[in-house]
C-alpha cells in the first residue's frame, strides 16, 4: 500500500466532511458498488481523504484510502502529458503526422498527433465495451491492436468529428516510446510520478493488482457481485493502464492547477477545448475533457476498466479537485459522487475564504464606518462622487436609518469579492446580525471616492 501524503491543514470542515460521508454511504447503498475512495483537494491542498464500504466482500476486507484502484482511461491526461513533455524538447510537435512514427497505418500522413490526442483523428475504438471480451482476456502487444483497429477505414475524416476511441491513445502511447526511446511507463514514472512524489502508482497493464488491494466486480444483470475477470496483458496499454490511490491522484490535480511540471504552453494545449474543422468545439482537450461546473472552470475525466470505474474533476482556477474510485464496473457511482462532493467543497471554500490583506481590512473599515453613520442618517458626502451624494437625498438617508439602526452593531463585516467594473472597483461586504445579514455593494473610483454604496438583503 501506498504511503498516504500529509491532509492540509486547512481541511475540510466537520461538517462539509460529514456531507461528503453521508453522500458516499448513501451512492455506495443505492448503487450496491462495494466501496469508494475518495480525495479532495481545496485551496490547492489535499484536504480530505477516506475511503468507504468494501475492498473485498470474500475474505471481508474494508476500504483503505492508502489502497490502490484501476483509474482506467484516466491514464489517458499521463500519456498526453509525456506527448507534450517531448514536444517541449522539440523531439516531435503536435501537428506531425503519425504517419512520421507508424507509418503503416491508415492514411498516417494525414493524421496529426494534436488530432489522435483530442479523439478527432478517425480512428475506430477497439474497446467500446463496457465488459471485458473472451478475445480480450488473453495477452497482446500494442502492435497487434495496431495492426487492427490501426489499419481499418477510418470512421469519419480526421478534423471533422469526435469520437470517443482507445485506440488513439495506443497510438500515442507507441509514438511516446518511439520518440522518447523508453517504455512508456518509465517516463511516466521518471517524468511525472517520481518529481510529484506519487508512490503508490502500479502497472495494473502488467499483473493484477496484489492481494492487499481491491478486487475489482461486476454482476449479470441485477444478479450477485462477482469478481471481474481481468484483461490479458497488453490491452491497457496507454489508454488506461494505471492503478493508484485517490490521494496519488490528487497530487497530480495539485500540479494540474499550480501548472508545476509542464511549460506553461503545454498545460495551455492540454486545457484548451480541440475544434473541428468547421468551427465547431470537441469539448475536449488533450487527455481531458474541458468545460464548467456552474459557472467554474474544470477538467474532467472518468474511466472503466474491468472492475473499476473512476472520476476525477479540477477545478484549476478554484485550487479545487475531487476523485473518486471504485471497484465495480459499468457503474456511475464514481461520476454521480463527484458532482455531489464538488458542490459541497465550492461551498466550504466560500465560506471558509478569508483575505486579511492590508488593503482589503482597510475597504472594511472605511464600508463599516460609513455603514455605522448611514445607522444614524448621516453621510460624509468628501467619500463620494456627485452622483453617489446627489442619490443620498434626505429621503434616502431616513430609509438607511429606519432600516438598518434596528439590527445593532453588526457581529461581522467581511469583504467577500471584488472585481473591476466600468473603470472602478466592485466591492461586496457582508454584514452580519443575529438572524438575518445585510449585502454592501460599493463602486469605488480610481481616485478612491465612491460612486455607489447600497444596502440590500440577500438575494436581492
């Protein structure tokens, strides 16, 4: 087992970690998937790891955070990521024909590797099953998958669709070795697991995962758990031969968000949605879906592999990430937790977020006084614009005073966002009361005199 790295110290809440049990008991009960592992990341940190329901169901073993699941096609963002690695050392670009390294396969000259990378290259999926073929179970090579699916037709013409396909990735996986003259899963370690220190990653392409570790299940219809049979050697190649804790995962995430590996240029190819060639967008990037959850910039990918479904979702620009791994395929447990855990944690962040900068205690004094006379009726009129003193007329400072003298003294009177609007500074304090809040909202102009300051109820 794996050696669990150190949780934040800005961890979650006992709250928002109870909201996340309570979701995981109740996916993991309603699903009948023997067990979950689950890893979030907030401000940039691993902050909450724990693992939930059974590892193995004969023998009993529970869940253990520091065990290691199949993440699957999640494998596919390590195998982009060496791509642009080599690309960075000029050894290849992305507009290369594949043709360049594998030069029998089907109209290689007219495939790039940007277009085998984003799912827009044409090539057929080998494996668009969600069970494990007899034909599977026995041992290949990533040539004779090649010498396949690589040499059919192609489905549509490259650039012009996208479509979900293993086999690109078989491909790119093959072209790393080729460019980078090491198998793929030594770079992937030299290059990414050793520098992020992530110890617990495992070939599971190569063997099955060791007895300590999950067993991966499946089931006929709604029939018993049984144990999953496990693909022949070869079959996992670069498109979803990983296994690792949750936590491993998460401090890739980490080096997603911070951009601590790659060139700023590569982590820019990597999240940048693919277009097709008539414009339209692919929603996918290189290795990664790409997109928004309500309103947030994220990265997504899930997988399945015989046994074992995974998430995994960053949110870059919120220092935000969760994953979640379990042991049974062709189950949505691991995505429908995921978008339960994000919700939760974005809420936490909000919450919890605290700037204690100089300038911004100095905004909350400056709101809170005026705050405070407005209680009273009265306006220093030197803070404010002309339009901002024509609005407070004798009207609206008796309103303000009606209002808000009632409440008291506020218990709280935070900053809690700013933005620039119109040339000016948009500030937005909350004051709270016992039982109810009240929301400032300020312009403030360049020269530092204010243009609005309005006081309204939540919601409003």
């Amino acid at each position: 087992m794996a050696v669990l790295p150190c949780v934040a110290q800005n961890s979650l809440s006992t709250a928002t970690a109870g909201q996340i049990d309570a979701a995981a008991k109740k996916v993991l009960e309603k699903s009948g998937v023997p067990s979950a592992s689950v890893a979030v990341v907030k401000d940039g940190k691993i902050a909450y790891v724990k693992a939930y329901g059974m590892a193995r169901l004969e023998p009993p073993i529970a869940a253990d955070p520091s065990m290691q699941y199949s993440i699957g096609s999640i494998s596919k963002q390590f195998t982009a990521a060496l791509i642009l690695f080599l690309v960075q050392e000029g050894k290849v670009t992305l507009d290369d024909p594949v043709g360049k390294f594998l030069p029998g396969l089907t109209r290689a000259n007219e495939v790039t590797v940007r277009q085998v990378l984003s799912m827009t290259s044409g090539y057929q999926d080998f494996w668009p099953e969600d069970y494990v073929m007899t034909s599977m179970m026995k041992p290949t090579t990533p040539q004779q998958i090649l010498d396949v699916w690589g040499k059919k037709p192609l489905d549509f013409e490259p650039g012009t669709q996208w479509q979900y396909s293993n086999t690109n990735y078989v491909i790119a996986g093959r072209i790393g070795e080729i460019v980078g003259g090491k198998p793929l899963i030594e770079q992937l370690q030299e290059r990414i697991f050793k520098p992020l220190k992530m110890t617990g990653v495992f070939n599971s392409d190569a063997s099955r995962l060791p007895a300590n570790d999950p067993t991966g299940y499946y089931q006929h219809a709604l029939g018993p758990l049984r144990p999953a049979p496990q693909e022949g050697r070869g079959w996992m190649f670069a498109a979803g031969e990983l296994a690792m804790p949750a936590s491993d995962l998460a401090l890739w995430n980490i080096s997603l968000m911070n951009r601590s590996l790659l060139a700023p240029a590569s982590y820019d190819e990597m999240f940048t949605e693919v277009k097709l060639k008539d414009g339209t967008g692919s929603k996918y990037g290189l290795g990664v879906f790409v997109g928004d959850h309500d309103g947030h910039r994220t990265v997504f990918h899930d997988g399945e592999v015989s046994g074992f479904v995974s998430a995994n979702m960053v949110l870059p620009n919120d220092k935000i990430a969760v994953t979640v791994l379990t042991n049974e395929d062709a189950s949505s447990a691991a995505g429908t937790l995921v978008h339960q855990i994000v919700p939760l944690v974005l809420a936490s962040a909000s919450a919890t977020a605290v700037d204690d900068s100089p300038a911004t205690k100095a905004a909350e004094a400056r709101a809170l006084a005026i705050f405070t006379g407005l209680q009273e009726g009265k306006i220093d009129r030197s803070q404010l614009t002309q339009l901002a003193s024509d609005y407070f007329t004798q009207e609206a400072l008796d309103d303000f005073a009606s209002s808000l003298k009632p409440l008291g003294t506020p218990t709280s009177f935070k900053q809690v966002s700013t933005s620039k609007r119109g040339g000016m500074v948009f500030r937005v304090f909350t004051a709270e009361f016992p039982g109810r809040s009240v929301r400032i909202l300020v312009f403030e102009e360049p020269d530092g005199k204010l243009e609005q300051y309005l006081a309204i109820a939540p919601g409003s």
